[in-house]
C-alpha cells in the first residue's frame, strides 16, 4: 500500500523510551488488509488519533472533537507525526513530563481501505482520503480532506460520508465511550503544575472522612452468588489500610485509624511516588509467601520490610469525592492512577469468571478466599452486601480471654484462651495452642500476664486448671478447619496478633444464608446517627413517628442510595408532622455539617448556584430523617452530566377530583407507543393521585431532546384519547389528565423512587411493573409499612430500568 512512509525520527525525538511506555520507533512490517485505530488520548485536552497503516507506519491526525456520523459535522484533523505500527495495541498511561503525558485508550479499530482500493498515496497527495472503514464502532465510508498549513502542520477536514451507516442523531461518543480492547471507558489527563500546587487537606483528614471501611458480608458458596460471570477480587490475608495522599504526604491508616506508616515505611515511600494532587487508596497491607500467597502469619513473622499493598478502590482523587460513583468507574481510575507504579505498591487482581470458577481458582492457588463485588456499587463506610466473601480458608479474629502457661514451668503461653462478642457478653469459643514461635509464647506471657484477673470475662467458662483469665483487649487472628456442633473451634492455627480489630467487633461470622432481592445494609452503617425527639409524630392517623421514619430509610437504604447517587436534590420538610407546615428546601446554608458531601448547581435561570447535599451515605438518609424530609425530589441528570438527562418523564396528573384510575389507560396507551418505538419504560406511582412513566436513556441525550421527545408522544397520546390535555393552567383542564412534559427541562424535578409523601396513609412512590397498572390499583398500598416486604418481593425494579437504557428515535 505505497511506499515505506515517513520515518519515525520526529516520533522518536519527543519521547523518552527510558520513560515512557509508548512501543519503540520501530517500523512494521505490512500483512493483509491495513488497519485503522482511533485512540482516546486525555492529554492537556481531551481528544481522539485517526491512524491509518501506510507504509509500515501509522499516519496520524489529531481529531479535537472527535468523529461524528453526522455528514454536516466536518470535524478539524491536524496531522501530526507518523507512529509505529506496534502503537495500535497500545493502552496505558504517558507521564507526566512527557510529550502526549495522560491517559490513551484504543477506542476503536478495524480494517481500512481506500475508495476506490490501494489509492491512499496519490489521495494523500492530493489531499483528499476518501476512506471505507470497517470498524468496531466506525463503519461506511469517511473522507479526510486537506485545508491548509497552520504554523509547521497540515490541517484537515474529518467526516462522515452520507450513506447508511450515517446518523445525526446518534452521538457515537456519548453512546460507546468503552475501549474496544479493554472495556475501559475513563480516561485522566496530566497532573498540572497548576493542580499539583493547589492548597490540600492534611492525608490524616483525607482519611479519617473515609472511615470505617466498606466491609463485605460472608456468604457460603458459589449457590449464594448469581451463576453469571462476575467481579471477583483476590481475598488478602493482611491488615486492611486506607492510604491519603496530599501534596506529597501520605498517611496509611488501618481501619481504627491507627498509623502503619511506621510500620511499613517502605509502602510510605512507594506512595509517595504517585504523581497526584490528593487521593485516598483503599486497600491491604500484606505479605506474599514463596509461592505468591499473602499470609497474616508473615506480619507477625517479622517481615514488615517485604510487605506489599495491595489497592483495590479508590474513594478520591484531586479533590472529588468518588465514593458515590461505580465501583467499575473508581477501578478505571485507580488503574490510571497506578500505571506507572513500581513494588511494593500493586494494583489488586479482579476476575471476571464464573462464582464456581473464582472458588476453584482460589482453592488451586491456595488463597484465604474471594470477594465477589457489584461493579455498579457505591463505596459506603459500612458492611455492605455488594460485597460478598466467599472462604475457602476457615480464618478470623478472636479475643483473647486469656491463656495456659507451657507445662514446662517456663514463663511462656501454652494456648490462648479464645472468645467472640455476643449481646451478652464474650462467649467462650475454644482454645489455640498450635502456630505459635518460641518468641511468640514468651511475648504474650509477658504482656498477658501483668493484666491477669480473678473472674473469667465470658459467659459460662469452662474448668481449666492453671488458666490465667484476662480482660478482653487483645484480638487474635486464627485458622481453623471448622465450628464444632456445639459451637467450638476444631484444628486452630495462631497466626498473629491485630492491632487493628476492636474486641467488641469480633463476632462470630456465620454465612448469610438467603440473601434478599435488594440487600440491607448491616445495622452498624447507622451507628451514630443523632435522632432527637424520636417519638415525635409525623403520621397522627397513621401513629407514625420520627423513630418509624429513620427505621424506612434504614431498610430502604440500599435501593435509595442507588436511586439518588450523584443526583441533585430538593426536599420537602414537616418538622411538625403532616398536620403542620411543610417547607421546601434546596440550598445547604447553616444547616452544613462537616460529614455531608456538598455540590453546587446552577439554579434553573442560571442566575445564582444552589449547594446542595448529596445523599450518597447511610449518614445522610439519617439526617432526612432527623430533619423529618418527607418528600425527596430528583433531578433526571446527574452532577457529574448536568446537561444529559437520564430518563424522558410523562407526568400524569389526574384531573380536579378525580383518582389514580383516570391516569391507568393514559399509562398503558403510553407504553403501547413506547413499545411501537422499541422503547423500554417503567411506570411508577407518584405517591399522591398520579403516575410517572419513565424511559430510560443512553449518554449524550440533552434536556431539549427528552422535552421534544415527550412532547411529540404527549400529543399522539392527547389525539386519541379526549380525557387527556396538554394544558398547563389548571383551569382550564375541565378534569381532563394533565399529561405533562415539562419536568424534563433542566434542574426541574419528579419525586423520587422510594420517597416518602407527606399524606395520611404514609404512601411512598413505587415503582410498578406494568401487569400492575390495571384498575383497581391503589398507591396507598404502598407504604411505610409495605414497602420492605414489596422489595423481597419484586426487588429494586428502578435500579433494573436503569439498565434498560435507550436511544431515542428520530420522530419524523
């Protein structure tokens, strides 16, 4: 396909190769049909590489704003210098200081060739490629058109051409950000010196905001798991740490916030490395064994100084707040941030298998166990059901209770005498007398000793001659081969002591058995919680209080920070119950507390900014709760895409006098001609007399598009149906159903799924399947009371929509 191309000295001269990690300039050799790759390169502004094969070389344009399908769009294409053909694979990281520094990933590619074929030197000459992709995402023909000379490179023109892969209505960006070789779809520019040299938080701060750690629930075997692939991670056998950074300072902190720094200085150094303004890096301080396995019993070993951590989330970064994002979204980035890190610091192992295939995997090379996570979780400071940890290692922490000397006579342990934390007290759970060095028995004689009391600290202690009972302080790490029946340890194995476990924390950990279709959050995320006048009522028919209220959005917790992640919110207030004046509220003002996430909006005319709390923590359900909110309200877009709604909203609002019965054929004449389009679209109740029908959208839709969208089907809905109006003065409905399209507009609001409403009979709004929109149907059957039950029932059919999402069709 022509000559051998330019050579790649220009390439060569502005990089480092000792550096950076871009392939060599090496060219390569032609084999078959010529190859097309279109990077994403997050460089000091974001924007996408055209590169086509020539010559055993790469020629390269530089697209600012990316392709676009739409023919109208000519988009500018600097051409910039030729690349190795080995570029074409390449992902990863540039650093910092380098020419191109940031994050590129392969976005799309594929086969080219020119039209008509083998014509792309005399095209090129000429200055006009007139180009047939068959890509991934790129298909049909292109051209790329030569303008003229800015400074020393050529400018040209990059577009679609107009045949049946043509589609303006269709942002392909938007919609199919993922990289086609990795799935990745984040990507981080440089660390400017601009943004390095920002004032910071001290990294003690950044941490302590973070803690306690997300914790996972145990659960027994791969039948406990969906039997589709997941995310498993490697279980660690270490101490779990949490690392800041911030301007050049680390703090590792375990999860009592205790300091390992000193400990593991070593780790403190590493960190320090990572060119960063601040972040917070959650993960495990542990040690591998000759044959790569972690092993708590190195810690207490004396092998601090061959410690490794292990990172496996990321909570921050520059400045945001990322625990209420994806899990998928924080690993992309802490794989961004981690790129160029050297040991001891390691980016933790996730598989993507099957549960019978990640227990399998664990068992052949002997870890503790795994952790399956929903890719889709946010991080909350709380045991927390989207993580589940399947062992295939019986191992956990114990207190010490007290201990048996050596027979020998000698100032040493024999065993320890174990225990767990129960409601009443610490009960009795065995003793361990194997694992234990020389070093190890004469250690914690002398420090059990001095501490020695008359009674036992547990319940029900056994008859022990020469036991030496202590306070419950100490908390021990055991393996063991299984509980006996009569709830004893059988084979235990010492192998450390944590410093890191508070005694009172250590229960017996007993596998969920069923876990329900929406999960609960353990009562400990709400420990804390200042709840005053618990008693007071909020729902007199009802005898609903304040306490009844907190206890809803304890249970409802899971599903709601789902529903309301990273979303603007308003709320409805009733310090006095319903009977008293409810008031709206919006702006965070002095009722801020140093725990709450806040973020600033701009107010719908776009003249003042709105601080607003963001509900992404067990924390902030328990303030609505103390502030009696009775009414949440959403945004369809989120902080993070203000300006691209995430659903079309039909609001059907009944007519004066009339019921929740006038809305039920509006709803299901809706869905008809959503079903026509091939639209997916949820109903649900608005807690009051009306109904909401929602259709769920792709990235890159605006507030204009889903307002014309829902406008159009609003008035071939009002053209068939006479009781239906698109009236927007009350007036003049007559009792006609106000089918209205305005709440997708930007910053207007819908209440959200799960919310309470402020009437008797304590209604909350409910998502519905669509069987359910039949008459008969009665929204205060849905409720307060109702609710935890509906969820085992039917699940959390909001966060299933969510999934389901669409791209509009044009509507001619």
């Amino acid at each position: 396909m022509g000559e051998r191309g330019e050579t790649l000295e220009e390439y060569a001269r502005k990089r480092r190769f000792e550096r950076t990690p871009e392939p060599p300039p090496v060219p390569g050799a032609e084999a078959g049909e010529p190859i097309f790759v279109v990077h994403e390169h997050h460089a000091r502004s974001l924007h996408y590489d055209l590169r086509l094969e020539t010559g055993g070389v790469l020629a390269s344009w530089a697209i600012p704003k990316g392709p676009s399908l739409d023919p109208a769009e000519r988009r500018l294409a600097v051409e910039t210098e030729d690349h190795p053909l080995d570029y074409g694979d390449f992902e990863g990281r540039i650093p910092e200081g380098e020419y191109g520094a940031g994050d590129t990933i392969v976005w799309d590619r594929g086969s080219y060739e020119t039209v008509p074929p083998g014509a792309f030197d005399e095209q090129r000459k000429k200055g006009h490629l007139h180009l047939r992709l068959r890509g991934e995402k790129l298909r049909g023909e292109w051209h790329l058109v030569r303008t003229r000379r800015q400074g020393g490179k050529q400018q040209w023109l990059f577009f679609k051409a107009r045949d049946q892969f043509a589609d303006p209505a269709r942002d392909l960006l938007a919609e199919r950000p993922e990289s086609v070789l990795s799935g990745r779809r984040l990507t981080r520019g440089p660390e400017t010196r601009a943004e390095l040299a920002k004032a910071r938080p001290p990294p003690e701060e950044l941490v302590a905001a973070c803690l306690p750690p997300m914790l996972a629930v145990l659960v027994k075997g791969a039948k406990s798991l969906p039997r589709d692939e997941g995310w498993f991670e490697t279980k660690y056998d270490g101490f779990r740490a949490l690392a800041g950074l911030s301007h050049g300072r680390v703090a590792l902190r375990s999860r009592r916030n205790l300091d390992l720094g000193a400990r593991f200085p070593h780790v403190v150094a590493a960190l320090r490395e990572l060119v960063v303004g601040d972040a917070v890096i959650d993960g495990e301080v542990a040690v591998l064994d000759e044959r790569g396995v972690t092993r708590f019993e190195l810690l207490q070993r004396g092998h601090d100084e061959e410690a490794c951590f292990f990172a496996f989330d990321l909570l921050r970064l520059d400045g945001e707040d990322l625990r209420r994002r994806p899990l998928r979204e924080r690993r992309e980035l802490l794989e961004s941030l981690l790129a160029l890190a050297e040991p001891p610091i390691h980016l933790s192992e996730v598989h993507r298998v099957r549960p019978e295939e990640a227990i399998a995997l664990a068992e052949r090379k002997g870890w503790e166990g795994v952790v399956a996570k929903d890719p889709d979780s946010a991080w909350v400071s709380a045991r927390h059901p989207a993580w589940k940890k399947i062992k295939v290692q019986q191992s956990q922490e114990f207190v010490v209770v007290g201990f048996t000397p050596v027979t020998t006579g000698g100032r040493a342990v024999g065993a320890l005498l174990l225990a767990v934390a129960e409601e009443e007290g610490f009960a009795y759970v065995g003793k361990v007398g194997s694992g234990f060095t020389d070093r190890d028995r004469a250690v914690l004689y002398a420090a059990l000793s001095e501490h020695a009391v008359d009674e036992p600290p547990v319940k029900d202690p056994p008859r022990m001659r020469g036991a030496v009972w202590v306070p419950p302080r100490v908390v021990a790490q055991v393996r063991f081969a299984e509980w006996t029946s009569d709830g004893k340890l059988r084979q235990p194995v010492f192998l450390g002591i944590r410093s890191d476990r508070r005694p009172e924390e250590v229960v017996r950990e007993r596998p969920v058995e069923r876990l329900p279709k929406v999960p609960r959050l353990g009562a400990d995320a709400f420990e804390g919680i200042r709840l005053t006048h618990p008693d007071r009522v909020l729902y007199p028919r009802d005898a609903l209080t304040k306490r009844d209220l907190v206890a809803y959005y304890e249970r409802m917790a899971v599903p709601l920070l789902e529903a309301l992640r990273d979303r603007p919110l308003a709320f409805e207030h009733y310090n006095e119950g319903i009977d008293g004046e409810g008031w709206y509220h919006q702006n965070i003002g002095r009722e801020e507390e140093p725990w709450m996430t806040l973020q600033e909006t701009a107010s719908p005319s776009g003249r003042r900014r709105i601080r607003r709390l963001v509900v992404d923590s067990p924390r902030a359900l328990g303030w609505l709760a103390q502030h009696s909110v009775l009414g949440i309200h959403m945004w369809s877009s989120t902080f993070a895409r203000p300006d691209e709604p995430d659903w079309v909203v039909f609001d059907l609002d009944p007519g004066e006098g009339k019921g929740v019965e006038q809305a039920i054929e509006v709803a299901q004449a809706l869905r008809l001609l959503l079903d026509r389009l091939s639209l997916p679209s949820l109903p649900k109740t608005s807690g009051k007399r009306g109904l909401h029908v929602l259709v769920p959208l792709l990235p890159g839709h605006s507030h204009e598009q889903a307002l014309q969208f829902a406008l159009r089907v609003a008035r071939a809905v009002a053209e068939v149906l006479s009781q239906v109006t698109l009236e927007r003065t009350r007036s003049k409905r007559e009792g006609r159903l106000y089918l209205d399209c305005f709440q997708n507009g930007f910053g207007k609001t819908i209440v959200a799924p799960y919310s309470p409403r402020a009437v008797d009979g304590a209604p909350v709004s409910c998502p519905l399947r669509w069987e359910e929109v039949r008459p008969g149907l009665d929204p205060r059957a849905f409720n307060l009371r109702s609710m935890e039950a509906r969820i085992d029932e039917v699940g959390d059919l909001f966060a299933a929509f969510r999934r389901r999402a669409a791209r509009l069709p044009p509507l001619g």
